[in-house]
C-alpha cells in the first residue's frame, strides 16, 4: 500500500516554522493546516505554535522553544536534539518550503482517498443500498476537493516578501489600449451597448415565473456565444430531457414552427433543413475548436458536482437550469439552501474562470423567493413576468435588478416563442411584425402551449 504520511518531512517542516528565516516561516504559516500532519508530537506542537501565533508571539529559536512546559521530552527532542545539528533539518529555501509544502498536500490527499475507500467498504460490509454508498461517497469526494482545492490568488501591493505576486498585470490590462476585456456578449443590442457583455468570473441570475421562457433565454445566449463568438458552452438541465432540449435548439436553430417539432409534423422540406442546419452548427465548433454541450443528469447534483465534472473541459459560459432543482442539505432551511446555491455558484465561476448563469422561479410579486442571498452573490440579475398581457402584445420588460458595476435599468425585447427566440423590440417596426404574425398563425405559439405538449403522452 502507497505511504500515507511522512513523519521525517512533518518534523523538518515544523522546525522550520521557528528555526528558518522570516519569508520561509511566513510562507509555510500560511498554508498549512493541522490535517497536512499525523504524527502526534508533530501536531502537537504546530498546534502549539499556532496558538503563540495567534496571540502575536512567534519564537524564532528552536533551543529556546524546545523548552516549552507544555512539551513532554518528545516534542522537546523533535524540536532540539543537542546530539544532532538541528540547522541540516529545516527547510532553508523558499524553493524548497514550496516544494515541502505540495509534498505534504498530497499526502493529504492520499488520506483522503484511502478513507473514502475504506468508508465504501465499511458500508457494502454493513450490506448498505449501493445507491446510498454511491451518495455517500460522492458527497465525501466532492467535499474532499473543495478542502484540497487551488491556492487562493492573493495579490499585494507595498513592502513584500519575493514570494508575494502583485496586480501589475491587471493595471495593465485597465491602462492599456491594446488590451480589451474578454467579454462574452448575449446579442441582445441594448444590453451589449451598455455592458459590453458578461465577464468571466460573473454569475448572472435569470428570474421569470412559470412558462416566462428563461429557459430560451439562457439558451439563446448561449448559440449565439458558440455561434457568433467562438464559445465553449455548457447547458445543465436539471428538468428536460436531451430530447426536449435539442428539439428547442433545433427550432432556435431553423426558425422553423416549434409545435411542427414537437408534434413532429415536419414535411421533406423541413427535415432536409434540419439537417444541413444541424451539420452547420456541428461543424462550426470543429472549425474554430469551440463546443456546444448539453447535460441532462440522472439524478439531482450539488454545484460542486457540476463544476468537478465540468472542471477540464474549459467552457466559457455555463447554465445551469434550474436553481431550485439542484441537490440540498435537508438540514438546511429554504433561504439558506438559495443562498448556498448562489455562492457556490459564484465559487464555481471563479474556479472554472466562466460566466456561469443560473435560472430561478419568479414569484407573483415579482421577486425571487428569498432573493436576498441570491442577490448578494450575484453580479447581474434579470427579472421579468410573463402574463397576459406579454402573451398579446409579446413585448417583455426585462428589469435588471441587479449590475455590480452600474445602476440597474429595463430593456425590452419581443418574445417569439413559434420560433424558441427573444428579440431585441424595435417600436418602429412592432405594429407590422404583430401583424405579420397574427397572419400566419391563428394560434400563436405561447410557452403554456409548448409545456403542455411536453407533457403529451403521445410524444
């Protein structure tokens, strides 16, 4: 079996927070954290130097803190043994606490898959559902990489240590002509004037009650992302089928009638567009080496469990849809289940370096249901209702509630749900469009109509 300590690096290493200079000690205090040690002496005394640390007392001398009353002659040996020359035993070299420290954080993570292992068979032991061991795991897992994550990006400014990094190359990026931000844009007009688009990094929350077409929307989005712009995009869809999905695609796609798509009342004509239309958008993402992906789980899952499955495939712009479908601690109540989704979410932005936008259900009055959490987390937020009145005139107000970086403000757009698309609203041209439309279809396509033909059983 792989080792799962090192014993003789854990005591080196804990020398070292006394016994080598300031920017090695600094640098170590900084990362590690009682679970990168298992040998009791060890963690002992690093518990024991923390506390000193805490209280603005930090001994630079190994003699001296051998001495300690709270040490038994263990720890005191461990720390100064005066048959040995204790200076050959720290870590002398920033370069080598970095290279000490990553050496630990495996073994580290070692542990953890050796206790995740051992848990699995302790459960199939205990004759456990295999359903309930795969749930358990996975959850130990997914915990597990959060707590062995990436260091944090700390930037500094002022008197630094070699090892500290400074934001110079983001004044850069803001004082340089040269460079501009990367942006990925919706295609709504109004909103990319104003914006210039999302930024990486941003999580976006789009609210809108029931058959308000959030779902078009966000899709909408994101072809236009993989289209347009060169795009990696993934679509996790905790509440349609693929088949529902790429039927809704496809229909964005042709501009063809979505109720001949899902009734499949499609003549040679149209199937011969859907194909070549689908080659086209297959073939764009092997020319400029985007991808368009949609994920359509088994079964409910945490944000953490998308973003580790979405982690190295590199994706520019992730959707989730719907929020309140995703897995929950049923030890937490309602308002913090959002709030928890919504700053993970935001985590998982910065992890996979994305926008990442997530859908959520608008109440009657027009607010998000224990929006609170959602907001503070979130860089923009998108409001809109779908009533009657948008169902006739089929102009919707979108309100932006939220924009971390300017005062919110509304925009309109045209819903054309017969096509699985929202327009930008030219007021110049609307009176003929509605017209237009009112001609060719006496009965015009709303999303209520669409929801219950997903539900047809003879689909």
């Amino acid at each position: 079996m792989a080792r799962l300590s090192n014993s003789t690096l854990e005591a080196k290493i804990v020398r070292s927070l006394v016994g080598s200079k300031l920017r090695v000690r600094t640098y170590l205090f900084s990362k590690l954290k009682h679970e990168h040690f298992t040998d009791p002496p060890v963690l002992k005394v690093f518990k024991r130097l923390k506390f000193l640390a805490s209280l603005g007392k930090s001994p630079t001398n190994l003699n001296t803190f051998s001495q300690d009353a709270s040490f038994e002659t263990e720890e005191s040996v461990l720390l100064y043994d005066k048959e040995s020359s204790y200076k050959a035993n720290i870590v002398r070299t920033l370069k080598d606490a970095k290279t000490s420290y990553r050496i630990l954080e495996d073994y580290k993570k070692l542990r953890v898959v050796y206790k995740t292992a051992k848990d699995g068979l302790d459960l199939l032991k205990k004759n456990k559902n295999v359903d309930e061991i795969l749930e358990h795991l996975s959850s130990t897992i997914s915990e597990a990489k959060t707590k062995t994550g990436e260091d944090h990006e700390t930037l500094s400014v002022g008197q630094l240590d070699e090892d500290e990094e400074q934001p110079t190359k983001y004044i850069e990026n803001i004082t340089s002509r040269r460079i501009e931000r990367d942006l990925i844009k919706t295609g709504l007009v109004e909103f990319d004037m104003r914006t210039g688009g999302f930024s990486r990094q941003q999580l976006v929350i789009f609210a809108a009650n029931t058959s308000g077409g959030k779902s078009v929307l966000a899709m909408q989005i994101a072809l236009h992302a993989y289209l347009q712009d060169s795009r990696s995009v993934a679509i996790v869809s905790l509440e349609m089928s693929q088949d529902m999905y790429w039927t809704r695609i496809i229909t964005h796609v042709t501009q063809l009638n979505a109720t001949d798509l899902f009734y499949y009342k499609l003549g040679k004509k149209q199937k011969e567009i859907i194909k070549k239309d689908y080659k086209s958008l297959s073939n764009h993402g092997k020319k400029v080496g985007s991808k368009f992906t949609v994920v359509c789980p088994n079964y409910a899952l945490t944000i953490n469990e998308i973003a580790d499955t979405l982690a190295t495939k590199g994706y520019d712009l992730v959707i989730i849809d719907m929020l309140t479908l995703l897995k929950r601690d049923a030890r937490e109540n309602e308002p913090q289940v959002l709030s928890t989704y919504a700053r993970d979410a935001k985590l998982a932005s910065k992890r996979l370096n994305c926008v990442m936008i997530c859908l959520a259900q608008l109440k009657d009055d027009g607010d998000i249901k224990y929006s609170r959490g959602i907001k503070e987390h979130a860089d923009f937020c998108w409001f809109w209702k779908y009533g009657q009145k948008e169902e006739e005139t089929h102009v919707v107000e979108i309100k932006q509630e939220k924009h971390r970086n300017a005062p919110g403000y509304k925009f309109l757009l045209k819903e054309n749900f017969k096509n699985m698309r929202f327009e930008d609203y030219d007021p110049r041209t609307y009176a003929e469009d509605l017209e237009k439309q009112k001609e060719e279809s006496v009965t015009p396509v709303t999303m209520n109509s669409l929801v219950e033909l997903e539900g047809d059983d003879e689909l």
